[in-house]
C-alpha cells in the first residue's frame, strides 16, 4: 500500500487537485526566423540551420535533439547546425511543433 492509499483511508472524502503543469520550452525561442538552406559540399547534400541568437548551449542541444530524432550525422560549427542530407522539411515541420518561426532558403 503505498501513501496515495493510505490517504485515501484516512480522508475518504477528499478530492485530490492536481495543479496544471505549465511546459516550459527547453529551448530560447525568438522572434526572427530560423534559416533553413540546402547546400551541396563536396558533391554530398546538406541542410544547415542558421540564424539563432539565442544561447549557444540551447543551439547545441537542438542540434542534438535534431540529429537523434532523423539518426543523421551532422554537426555544430560557426553559430550554425549543419546535418548531413536533404532533410529541409522534416527539420522545418519540427522546429515549427517546438514553436520556432522557419525560413526556407534557396531551392
């Protein structure tokens, strides 16, 4: 019998409340969108992420985050997230859910 029993035995007419938990993003969210472009390095495709100005620790967990969620390789160099392959929507449909406004760039 754990404690929620034993209170319920003792105190039969009470009604437990439970408070409304408010979710806080993980992450700095802000006003200017996001850059999302494709480019071709070296003959491979690429999507790189850029224009953050939030906290470089909040950017590098997105990148993480962004990275197991596609099981893709990628990286975070020069204030930008850069993934390997063309993976422009699914990256631009999460960041929209996480509540980030989005910019396609080129192609």
């Amino acid at each position: 019998m754990d404690l929620q029993d034993q209170l319920k035995n003792l105190f039969p007419d009470h009604q437990l409340e439970e408070a409304p938990k408010e979710e806080k993003p993980d992450v700095w969210l802000q006003e200017e969108p996001l850059l999302c472009k494709y480019e071709k390095r070296k003959g491979k495709p690429i999507t790189i992420i850029d224009g953050y100005n939030g906290a470089t620790e909040d950017f590098k967990k997105l990148a993480k985050e962004i990275k197991t969620k596609f099981s893709v390789g990628g990286s975070f160099k020069d204030e930008k997230i850069i993934i390997q392959g063309d993976y422009r929507d699914q990256i631009m449909k999460l960041l929209k859910e996480k509540g980030f406004n989005v910019k396609r760039v080129g192609g």
